[in-house]
C-alpha cells in the first residue's frame, strides 16, 4: 500500500502564517498574502512552496493603469503578472506596498482521494486488494501500455479484451461468435477477442498497429479509478491487484453506444470469468437521460437477469446522477399536476438546423394526465389523453407524442405510466413547452427527462428546461 505523501513544511508554515498575520493584526484583505508567508517560512519557502523547481513565482495585481512592463514584470493575463524569486517577491512588495501579490501553496493530484471516499485504502490494508477477482469496465476501452495497466515485470494486468471497433480476428472464434456483432445478413462484422496471451505478444512484439485502442480516453480513466495499479505515482485504483477485464463498446469516430453492444459486452465478461472460475465486478459508468428510470427498459432487464441470487460471483456496478449540473445544463424536471389543472413547463432551444429532442414523462399518483407540446407559435399537438399517441408534420419539422404502453410500437413499457414527447428536424428558437393536462379530481406528479441528440446536442446551448431540479 502507497504511503500517505508528507507535507509537514507546508502544513507548519501555513499554521505559523495563520498565527503571525492574526497576531500583527494584519489579517486584512488589502495586506499583500505572498511576502508574508515568504518571510514566515524564510529559507523553507522554495522546498516549501516550489519543491519541484526550487524557484518561488507570485501573481501581481496590477494597479489600475499600470502594465506589467511599466512595473518591470511579464505578463501572466490581463491584470497580472508574473513576479519571480523569493529576493523579488519581497523586493517589489517593499517598493509597493499597496499592491497585491500572491504566492500560492502547490497543488497535487486527488484521484487518490477515493481510496479514502470509498473505504478501500483501509480494506487494502487488510489484504482486500482485489487479488483473485476481475474489475470488468465495458466504456471506450483502455490503453494497456499504461504503467497502471501494466504488471511489475512488464506484462498486461488485462485477462481478456472484446473490441467492437475491429473486426473479428478468428483466435478465439467461439467468443467472438457469440458477443461479436453480426449484420443484417447474420455474418460477423465485429469483435475481436484478445486474451491475456495475446496481448502480451502485441506487446513484446511492440506491434502497436495490433493493439487495442481507446481514442477518447474515457474507458481509460475508469478503468484506472477502478483498478489502477498506481506504481511509482501511489495513485492506485480501488483494486489494485485485481485483473482487468475491458470491453470497447464504442465505434471508430464516435462515443455514442448501443444498447445491445452494452449487453454484450457484459455478457462476454461474466463468461471469461467463468472460464477463469474468478469473480467479477462489473463497472458500467455510462447511462441515458431516455426512460423511465426504474429499470423496466428491455435492456436494463437483460443485463440485470445476469445477476442476481443465482449467478453468485457477479455484481453490476452502474453510474447515476451524473449527467450534469442544475445550473449549467438542466435536463431533469420534477412536475406536481394540481387536480384538474394544467401545467406548462418550459424548454429553452436554440436555433437547430437539424437535430431531435426527446422528453420522457414518468407520471405518478391516481391523476388522468393528457401530455401536449406548445412551440413558440402556439400549440402544435393538443394534450394527448393516457393511452393514445399523436403526430404531426410540417416541412422538415416533425413532432409525435405516445402517452403510455398501449399504442402500437409505443416505447413505454408494459405496466409502466409515462409519455414520451419527441420532435426533430429543423426549429427556430425559443420556448417550447410540454404540456401536462389533468383532466382526474386528484393530482398527479411527473418526472421529466430530457435528451438532445444530433445537432441539437453539441455545443454550449442546447435544448434544456428552464428551470431544473
């Protein structure tokens, strides 16, 4: 186990400053931050606050007027500059006194921090390191010439690899019959199979054209988090000595992923780690802001039938709450319909030359509601009564609603209230707005979800509800 980094200097200094400022009295905002705590710390400063260099830098703030140059320093952005040395910071503070400088304690990395968050730092203690089990992550992939992935004589710490970027390789035929994805005509078109064995002979061959690869990164960082070995960077995952199986469910040039390949993938890894008689934790950080959350979708009920009291040795571990911030991009709506009321909630969009919206509705309580959408112009589809479905076209604009499981091809499941409000095409911005309809003498509640896809998802304004929760 890593030992915790040391940084008692630094920890004195700060206290011996926090002391000397409140005791002098000049625990004042105006006071200059940096030459104090230079002189607190006195010939400790550089190993303190610059270990790496040895040589201590400040951040001046320009007086009004004033540049960098006429002050003799360079420039760091507008309204400051860069003093540098420990003989200089106190230097140019004497000669302005009213000016401020800061210099800054070090920063470091806290991808640490979750081995404290989670506990596992203390189980690793224990011998809980994850030895004899596989850490699963079906994401983007991983590069598995990273130290973290690596073992300590060189090898791959990856037991097996399905890779739905490529196409089959015929080493392992059975598996890439069975998870491998086929076309309409039923023929295998992708999923190559790698074992442990494989990958080290890519390796020791330095055949980079043959390795897996994962261009986005994102299956990368997971899988590090996860079970990262750490090495010389004491940066180690939750399971460090645990073996990795990785799954790339993503396409060249894309990080959109289907459902199905989500399935398979699972699928492969509880299958190898049967053949290696290991117990495997899946890890699945990913998700979609489309349905009704409860885990009755066709997909989310086959991957949760590979689990369960019957198939011990098997966990899913699954992301939630992560598709952003209230404030910056809200997509989840908590709606209460008043009996016999009606409720207009909001969309802000802008101008989308070709894109969709998808907004998904899970309605509780005994109320009766009726789902409409209004655009800018005035009402485009009429509240749509529980059990009925309505579209409508005009140009290249399109707009449909399905309000519960009895439509024909309705996406709602069986035994599940909800509507699903969907357009796409071209449209101008402006405030669109779902509107809920209770028609029943009690009230309803409504929780909504909203999805951009195509154009309508890039960029920094997208469609999103003006108001969320």
């Amino acid at each position: 186990m890593p030992r915790p980094r040391r940084r008692p200097r630094l920890g004195a200094g700060l206290l011996s400053l926090t002391l000397a400022l409140l005791t002098a009295g000049l625990a004042r905002a105006e006071t200059p931050n940096g030459p104090a705590l230079l002189r607190v710390l006195g010939d400790d400063a550089e190993a303190t606050l610059a270990p790496g260099s040895g040589v201590v830098s400040g951040l001046v703030e320009l007086p009004q007027g004033a540049s960098a140059a006429s002050l003799g320093l360079r420039e760091a952005a507008p309204g400051l500059a860069w003093v540098t040395g420990r003989r200089a910071i106190l230097a140019f503070a004497a000669a302005h006194p009213r000016v401020r400088v800061e210099v800054a304690p070090t920063l470091h990395l806290l991808n640490d921090r979750v081995g404290l968050y989670t506990r596992s730092r203390a189980a690793n203690l224990r011998g809980a390191d994850g030895a004899g089990t596989l850490i699963g992550v079906a994401d983007t992939g991983a590069d598995i010439t990273h130290p973290d992935f690596l073992a300590a004589d060189g090898t791959t710490r990856v037991e097996w690899m399905l890779d739905l970027s490529r196409k089959p390789r015929g080493v392992h035929a059975d598996l890439e019959a069975e998870f491998g994805v086929r076309d309409d005509a039923g023929v295998l078109v992708a999923g190559a199979v790698y074992s442990k064995a494989d990958l080290d002979d890519i390796l020791a061959r330095r055949a980079a054209a043959e390795l897996p690869t994962d261009d986005i990164g994102h299956g990368s960082h997971v899988t590090g988090i996860a079970a990262g070995g750490g090495g010389a960077t004491q940066l180690a995952g939750v399971a460090p000595k645990a073996g990795i199986v990785s799954a790339r469910i993503t396409r060249p040039g894309t990080d959109a992923i289907d459902n199905d390949d989500l399935v398979r993938a699972v699928g492969f890894m509880f299958a190898v780690g049967a053949r290696m008689k290991r117990p495997v934790a899946v890890n699945l950080s990913l998700g979609s802001d489309f349905g009704p959350h409860d885990g009755s979708m066709l997909w989310e009920r086959a991957l949760a039938s590979l689990v369960g009291p019957s198939q011990p040795g098997r966990v899913i571990v699954a992301a939630a709450g992560n598709s952003g911030s209230v404030a910056e991009l809200p997509i989840h709506q908590s709606v209460h319909v008043p009996a016999g009321g009606v409720v207009r909630v909001p969309v802000h969009s802008p101008t989308i030359s070709g894109g969709s919206v998808q907004v998904w509705a899970s309605l509780r309580g005994r109320g009766s509601v009726a789902v409409g959408l209004d655009l800018p112009t005035g009402t485009w589809l009429a509240p749509v009564a529980e059990g009925s479905d309505q579209g409508r076209r005009e140009g290249t604009f399109r707009a449909g609603i399905v309000n519960g499981s009895a439509p024909a091809d309705s996406p709602v499941p069986a035994g599940h209230r909800g509507a699903v409000v969907v357009w796409s095409g071209a449209w101008p911005a402006g405030p669109y707005y779902i509107v809920l309809k209770n028609s029943a003498d009690t009230a309803a509640d409504a929780q909504l979800y909203l999805q951009s896809l195509g154009g309508a998802a890039g960029g920094d304004d997208v469609p999103r509800f003006e108001n969320g929760v």
